[in-house]
C-alpha cells in the first residue's frame, strides 16, 4: 500500500504555502498564485482590499523555510471597481447646498468587522510562530502554522511525544487562540536532521549519504515507505539504486 509522504517531504514549499491559504477562510477563494524560489514565496492575484496583505503574509510566512513574502503582484478590487472621478464643479457664488447629515450604514459595519478579523487572524498566527521559533527545544522543527478563524493548525515534524506535546501547549497559551489541531503534527526520530539541509536556489531538501545507507532507507526515513526509494532515483537521475557513495547529495523529491 502507497503511504503517504511524511511531511514537510512530501510537498514543496509553494505548495504547503497554497495549503495555508485554503486552509484561511478569507483567502480561500481568491484564487491566489503562490511561486517560491530560494525562501521568497510570490503571492499574485486579486484581493478585495489592501488590507489583506498583512493576512497573506501572516498565513504564507508561518511555513517553515519561508524567509520573506513578496506580494507586489496582489492587486486589490477596490480599485479596479473605483469609478474615474468627475472634474471638480465650479462653486457657484450664491446657491449654498446643506451638507447631508452622514450615518452608519451596515456595510460600513460589516467592513469594520471584517478589518477586525483580518487583524485578529494576522495577530494569532505571527504570536504562535513566534512562540514556537522562540522556544530552544522547537526552533529547529520543521514546524507549519496554519489558521482557520481562530483555530490554530500545526503540520510538521517533531523529534518525540513531549515536543508535540509543548508546540499544542505553546500554541493554546497565546491570546486569542480557540482551539488548537495537532493532528497534522507527526513524531519522528531525528526530524530537525532530517529537515535541515535544503538547496536554498530550489528549496530541495537534501540529505548528505552517510556509512551504511540504501536508497530505501532513505526512503524510510523520509516517507515512511522504503519503496519510494524509486521516485529518489528518478529524480536524482541514480540509474543504479544500489549504487550510492558515502558523502553524495541526494533530493527529496515534493
């Protein structure tokens, strides 16, 4: 039976950034572009506003081996709708208009409202990066921070039970978390080794052979099924699975 690729292996970088937007209810839909090279992620497409772009940042920048977010390319609806404005009338000397009275509307709430979730969503996901970056034991796992609403999701790959553990705890602790999904968090034996080593043009993970390993147990450690040794080969151009060397630079293929 196929098994699944162990994360953060089994996907590029681009891809799980285009996982956290789907997984933000404001973004999901927008249809946004997601390219990365060398740990800047390019962001295009439409928003409703510009207000967005802190929630794109927050969201692609909780990936692990994001380091900068270019959003240069989002363009935002307002001003596409935005009708041209009419040249300025001539005021006139003696006819004095009364200035109308202005009030609410519920489209003027509804969009205070959404500025304050979009801020709200913003503040959550950078505090929880934050804390798990900022705690010796978890800064070097392979850890992504995805967000729904409120809601915290953690994927990635930690070193034993009592980091899963301390990244759900650290993640509830911050305010203004309602829930926090761990299920996407697995536990693996040298995770931080494992993740460390990346092509920083392409984003690659790359694993050095050491003494004594085989192609599939590479493919073992990296996605939980020794068979895949075969999609390593073919993506490292290895004609002779059997014939590795102590000290080559092998790509894991997304």
């Amino acid at each position: 039976m196929y098994a699944a690729p162990m994360w953060p292996f089994g996907k590029s970088t681009a891809d799980r950034v285009k996982d956290a937007i789907n997984e933000q209810a404001r973004l999901k839909d927008l249809g946004l572009q997601v390219q990365e090279r060398g740990g800047t992620v390019t962001v295009t497409g439409m928003v409703p506003n510009e207000r967005y772009l802190g929630l794109i940042n927050a969201v692609a920048g909780g990936i692990n081996g994001v380091k900068s977010v270019d959003t240069s390319g989002v363009t935002f609806e307002e001003q596409a709708a935005a009708p041209a404005q009419p040249a300025p009338a001539v005021p006139s000397a003696t006819v004095q208009e009364a200035t109308p009275e202005l009030h609410p509307t519920t489209g003027n709430m509804n969009a205070r409202a959404e500025d304050t979730e979009i801020e709200d969503s913003s503040r959550v996901a950078k505090a929880v990066l934050k804390a798990l970056r900022g705690n010796g034991e978890l800064a070097d796992d392979p850890i992504d921070v995805l967000q729904s609403g409120r809601s915290v999701i953690l994927r990635g790959v930690v070193d034993n039970d009592h980091e899963k553990r301390l990244a759900e705890q650290l993640a509830r602790d911050v305010q203004g978390v309602a829930s926090v999904d761990v299920s996407g968090l697995k536990v693996a034996a040298g995770a931080k080794e494992l993740a460390r080593e990346k092509d920083t043009g392409t984003g690659d993970t790359v694993y050095t052979v050491k003494a004594g390993d085989t192609l599939s147990g590479i493919a073992q450690k990296y996605y939980g099924d020794a068979m895949e040794y075969k999609k390593i080969a073919h993506y490292n151009n290895i004609s002779n699975p059997d014939l590795i060397q102590v000290g080559q630079k092998i790509r894991i293929p997304g």
